[in-house]
C-alpha cells in the first residue's frame, strides 16, 4: 500500500523533531529566569518608590462567625522608621515605634480618678514588627524562615532558584513564582506569590502550603488604589487558613485614607512621653528595669525570661492569656502570615485585657 503523499517518512518526522525540539526548549528555560528578574526588579522598584506611607487600617474576623471588628488603628511608615497605633486615646492603647535595631511599645491605659497606667516593652528588630503591621499584612514587605525580609531576602532564602511563569489572576496578567522552604522540623513549605504587572508588580495573591497537602492559607488583594501618580498600594485584602477543603478561619483588613509621599511630621513618629520611673521589660536582655522619661536604665535589673509574649497595656489579672513562646521554632507558614491569617493573638489579648480591666472595674466599683 502507497504513503499519502501529504505525510513524510517517518525517518524524516524524526529528524525535524531532533533540530527542532531544542531550539524550542532551549529559549523557553532561559525565560524562567529572566521573568523571576523582571518581577524581583518590579517589586523592588515599587518598595523603593514608596518614601512615606500614611493609612488608617481595620482588621475584622469573619470566621468563625459572626463577623467582629478586631483592631482599629494607624499606620505611618517614612523610610525605615514605622509607627502603629492601635486603640483609642483616653481609653486604651498601643503605640510601636521600630526604627534602627529595635521595637519599642507603650500602652496607655486610663482609669477614672487614676494617673494614666503605662506599660513598656523593647524588642530587636529582628523580630516581627507587629501583627500589624500593614506593610507585611499587604505583601509588600515579607517574613521568611529566619525573620522579617523584604521581596529580595525571601526568593533568596529558597532552598532551590524560584520558578516564574506568566498567568492571569482574576483577569491580571501576572507573573507567578513558586518557591519551597525547608525547615528544622521536616517541613517542606511551598509558597506561590502572583506579581501584578499592572499594578508595578506588587503582589496580588499568596498561596501557602506544606508539600502535598491542600492549600492552608491563601491571601488575595482585593483592590489596589492609585494615592499617588503611577504609585500602587493594596487597600483591601482577605485571608483564608485551611484544614484539608474547608476553610475554617478567615479574616479582611482595610486601609482607610491612604497618603504616599506625604510629609509626616517627626511627631507622628515619635512614642508618647512617659513618666520617670516606668517600668520596662526588656526583651533584648529578658530583664526589667526602670526607666527615665528618655528610656535611660535608672535602677536595677531583675530578670524577666521570655517565657510568653504579653502585650504591652494589659492589666494583671489578663496577664494569663498569653501566646507560645517567641523561642519555639516557627514554619514559614506561621511566620510570612503572622498577623494575616488566623486571629491575631497580640490584638485579641488587647481587647481581652480591656474586657477583663472594665469588668473588674465595674464589679469593684472602679476601684482598682
């Protein structure tokens, strides 16, 4: 029987394969690294195009249901140097300035007919700013294995280069990059980040996951604004955590009166004074001492291990409900969404502690 003359030997099918296929494969995985550079260098410039950040911010639980506003503050950030307040003046609240090598914390709290209770705290930079801390709850700034990062320190802390691809995200023409992270306890994470090309590769979506489960925790930015011409920021995005396909805790936070590139008055980034002969319990030396109005040791130091992390402005009788230990080991899971998925312990021991306070208060008829 005679060959359609429309069809080539087979020896010749071959052949065009064997010339062909390589040309073709070739370009395609020296594109991968090539993209992974165009979203890190994306990412970076949009970070650095960022001088000053000023926003009010709303985290609200909504689920497990009903829905309950969580924590309400303000945020600035001018270069290096951020500061939080959560809480209301005149009530209860928590002011954290981090600039240089170290976090420091005041809480206020007032109590009718009383001088205003203070409570300070001193931390290393090292650590986790806050769990609210709307430059990582945003994706902007990171936290990989060994503490906070930026975009650069996480693709460089995995533990094989990065892959990227082109994909779409909700209609968004994306650049997805998949990394794995190794961990001391034999965990193998693995994290997708979707780089928004539109919106100066900020990312848009993060999924996390440990190695051959479903995933855990994804986080989506919900809407992006424009505060400052060709400038992007996240205002809106939500949090699901997984157990398996269902979803059992989900949060959102919300910016409010977004500034970029605004001046920020050196007051805003200062803490609130204190009284001389505060105490303050120094996380860096675990020890506490007192302090002067300028935070200089003016007593001796008694030993405070860091057995629980308490926030500051909690009174004593909420002192019980404390978070593990800083010093237990923590997977990229726990530590890239601290303070994005899940409840955030240090804002719930906050409003706990208020609770708590304001019942006692009322049952000793304001008597402390």
């Amino acid at each position: 029987m005679s060959r359609s003359p429309s069809r080539p030997p087979p020896w010749v099918t071959l052949l065009l394969v064997c010339l062909f296929v390589p040309l073709w494969v070739e370009p395609a995985q020296a594109h991968e690294p090539e993209l992974l550079t165009e979203a890190r260098l994306g990412h970076r410039a949009a970070r650095e195009s960022i001088r000053t950040l000023t926003a009010g911010f709303t985290y609200q639980r909504t689920l497990p249901s009903p829905p309950i506003g969580v924590a309400n503050g303000t945020y600035w950030r001018s270069q290096d140097t951020v500061r939080i307040q959560v809480g209301r003046e005149g009530e209860c609240c928590d002011d954290l300035v981090a600039k240089g090598g170290e976090i420091r914390q005041v809480g206020r709290m007032w109590r009718t007919g009383k001088p205003i209770q203070h409570s300070l705290l001193l931390r290393p930079r090292t650590e986790l700013i806050s769990p609210n801390d709307v430059w990582t709850l945003m994706l902007v700034g990171m936290t990989g294995p060994n503490g906070p990062v930026d975009m650069d320190g996480l693709l460089d802390a995995a533990k094989r280069p990065p892959r990227a691809i082109r994909e779409k995200d909700a209609g968004q023409a994306c650049i997805r990059v998949d990394l794995e992270f190794d961990f001391r306890n034999g965990n193998e994470e693995e994290v997708a980040l979707w780089f928004d090309i539109s919106r100066n590769y900020l990312v848009r979506k993060m999924v996390l996951s440990s190695r051959g489960k479903h995933p855990r925790s994804v986080v989506e930015v919900q809407e992006f604004a424009e505060p400052s011409p060709g400038i992007y920021f996240p205002v809106s995005r939500t949090s699901q955590n997984f157990n398996g396909n269902e979803v059992v805790a989900s949060n959102t936070l919300t910016l409010s009166d977004v500034r970029i590139n605004t001046d920020i008055p050196d007051q805003l980034l200062r803490l609130p004074p204190i009284p001389s002969g505060s105490e303050l319990c120094d996380l860096v030396t675990e020890t506490r001492y007192p302090v002067d109005a300028d935070w200089r040791r003016t007593g001796p130091a008694t030993r405070a291990p860091r057995v629980g992390f308490v926030p500051p402005a909690l009174p004593e009788e909420a002192q019980g409900f404390s978070s593990s230990s800083l010093d237990e080991p923590t997977t990229l899971g726990r530590r890239v969404l601290t303070g994005s998925a899940g409840l955030l312990g240090f804002v719930l021991l906050f409003v706990i502690g208020r609770s708590v306070w304001r019942r006692r208060q009322t049952q000793t008829g304001g008597v402390a």
